[in-house]
C-alpha cells in the first residue's frame, strides 16, 4: 500500500509499513504453507500455538506472565478493539488520551458510544528526568468520577512514540480501579521500543481483578500487515469467556497464513527485530540531527518507541505542511484534526527505510518548508 498509492518520485513516509524485507523464518513459514497447497479454513490448533509463541515471546522480551488459556484470536487489532468495546466493555463513556491513532476515535464513535478526549499534559520521564508528554491523569480521573466506563490507552504511543514508564502506569492503575475502569490497552508497538527503553504492559501493573483487555499483533513489529493474525488477552477469565463465546461469524477474519507467520515470528525471529530495532533508533538520531541543523524551527519529539517520528511543526509559516512536503516529493501524515486535540500543528513521519531515503525525507522537507516567505 504505501508505495502503490504514490506517483513516480513520491516517497511515501506516512502509512505504517517497513521498507525492509521480512525475516527468514516468516519467510519461509509462508512458503511452507504454499508449496503444502491446501488453502482452506484455519486450523485450530494453530490458535493455540499462537498464544503459546505469544507467551514464551512475551516472558522473553517483558518479562510478562501470559495465560494461554485467556488469549483470544482476531484479525487485527481494530478488530479486536470492536469485539472489546462491544461485548465486553459496559456501557459509558470512553477516555482517549490524545493525540492518538486516529482509529480510536473513529471506532469508538462507531460502536455509540461518547469519546472523551484527554490532551496529553507535559511531565517528567522517571527513566531520566526529562520533560515529556504523558498522561493526564487528574483529568482522566475526572472523566472516571462522572462516570466514564473505560479508557483506551496506546502504549508504546502512535504517534507521540512514548513508553510509559511503570511508575505512569501504576498511577493511571490506581485511577482505572478506583472508579472500576476499563483500560483496553492497544501494545501493536510494544516490540519496537528502542533499545535500553523497556516496555512495562500495563496489565503488569494492574490488580489481579482488574479489568484490563490488551491487544497485540506481530504483524507492525514484524512488517507483515497483510498476514491477518492478531490477539485480544483478557485480564480477567469471564472477560475471555464472553469473547470465545460469541459466534464465528463475529469473528473470523484471522486467516492460516497469519498465524504460521505469527508463530514464526514470535519463536524465531528475535535476531532480526533486534537488528530493526538498531535500525530504526539510528534513523530516529539522523533524522533528528538533519533537521536541527535545516529546520530548528521544528521540534522532532525524542521518540523511545516506533519508527514514526512526531515533528511539532507550529512554529512554521506554511498554512498547510503536508501539502507544501507533497509538492516536494514526500507524503507525510498531516491530517488537519485526525489524532484529535493536541494533535494540531504536527506531523507524523515513517522513518522504517534505508538511511539515505531518511536523508532524502530530511532534505526534501527542509526545501520545502524553509523556501516559504
């Protein structure tokens, strides 16, 4: 999708898809699967070796208990979100720390209920003292108090790209089971923070009675969003038993290639992530040096997560950024309003390509912006 949807001479640095090739076990897992020739309905017991790789991967990288028995199987994320909202959540308000993924709020508003936007506040990182965005958890209590029924948390961040620290999470968990909270915490990026950052998921930090809902993927750590496979953990076992329970037709879009690549990816391609992960942190530094030195005026937000970069674009006089960068041969992502309150003014950058496309992003966008009067 990213590169198909462009003319000659556009690079595309807003979808969230990786310009490197896929890992060798994934890999191979799918030709497997091909060369097997039998393309039909997905095995079940490939459920249940997707939710063991998914523990072993998690007790690995976070030091994470999961429970096999409480892993459900959906298509993607958004998918597993929708059944969550909808089947398990009770009814409410939902709070929805911003800016954020725009599908949040997209979604939340289509299952009918009210979405509460809640801008991030400025604080300082327990890691090291630095001042970053992160919650706002004085509003998040107010919401809570007037009755709000959940909140939906991005963590690892798109596209702010913070990993909150325990210490963040713990008081938003102190919030959430006051007022018996709902967080349904979307972790898809959990695998790409940057290396020395750790990724604490929140259902570690919260009361085993809890109501907490996860959802996971390999599918954006391991670029394969085409490979339909992700996963809904369910804090609480009844929360689990009334998501197996509903019929297959609510929810049958993970496909058999999704989950052979999946189990791939989470047993067996710890190497080639780690060499991403480098990767990616070392165009975040390009990136953020290049555009020092030719746009100062832009503020690049110190990612710890992600390969997406989150540029405060402000302080420039281009009425419309993104279209400006477009006419200079990149697409950024530059929605007017799209990740909600605090989200105006900024720009989201793919940094998953080679370094010299990153310097090629970097130029064109330093031509673009600074050539304006």
């Amino acid at each position: 999708m990213k590169w198909a949807l462009e003319p000659p001479g556009v690079i595309p640095a807003w979808v969230a898809e990786m310009d490197f090739a896929v890992a060798a076990p994934i890999h191979q897992a799918v030709q497997d699967y091909v060369q097997h020739g039998v393309f039909c309905y997905p095995d079940p017991r490939d459920r249940r070796r997707v939710a063991e790789a998914l523990a072993d991967f998690a007790q690995r990288h976070w030091s994470a208990d999961v429970d096999p028995d409480l892993v459900l199987l959906v298509g993607d994320v958004m998918a597993g979100l929708e059944l969550t909202l909808r089947h398990v959540v009770r009814p409410g308000a939902l709070i929805v720390p911003t800016p954020v993924y725009p599908p949040f709020l997209v979604l939340g508003r289509a299952c009918g209920r009210e979405v509460l936007p809640v801008p991030l506040a400025e604080g300082r990182s327990s890691r090291d003292g630095a001042t970053v965005p992160t919650l706002d958890v004085a509003a998040i209590e107010a919401h809570a108090a007037a009755g709000a029924s959940a909140l939906l948390l991005c963590q690892p961040h798109n596209p702010v790209g913070r990993c909150y620290t325990r210490e963040e999470l713990a008081a938003l968990s102190a919030v959430a089971e006051r007022y018996d909270l709902h967080v349904v915490s979307d972790e898809i990026h959990a695998p790409l923070t940057l290396p020395g950052v750790e990724h604490v998921p929140y259902a570690a930090v919260a009361a085993a009675d809890a109501r907490v809902s996860t959802l996971v993927s390999a599918t954006k750590a391991f670029n394969m969003p085409g490979l339909r496979c992700a996963q809904v953990l369910s804090h609480r076992p009844e929360d689990h038993a009334v998501l197996a329970s509903l019929h297959p037709v609510l929810n049958h879009s993970m496909t058999t290639l999704g989950q052979r690549a999946t189990v791939a990816a989470y047993r067996e391609a710890d190497a080639w992530l780690d060499a991403v992960r480098s990767r990616v942190a070392e165009n975040h530094e390009r990136f953020r040096r290049a555009l020092a030195r030719t746009l100062p005026q832009v503020r690049v937000e110190v990612a710890e997560a992600t390969y997406l970069a989150w540029l405060d674009v402000s302080g420039l006089n281009v009425p419309d950024p993104a279209a400006v960068a477009l006419e200079h041969g990149v697409r950024v992502d530059g929605s007017a309003g799209a990740y909600g309150p605090g989200g105006e003014g900024h720009i989201r950058v793919n940094l998953a390509t080679s370094p010299s496309r990153v310097d090629e992003i970097a130029s064109r966008l330093a031509e673009a912006w600074a050539s304006r009067p």
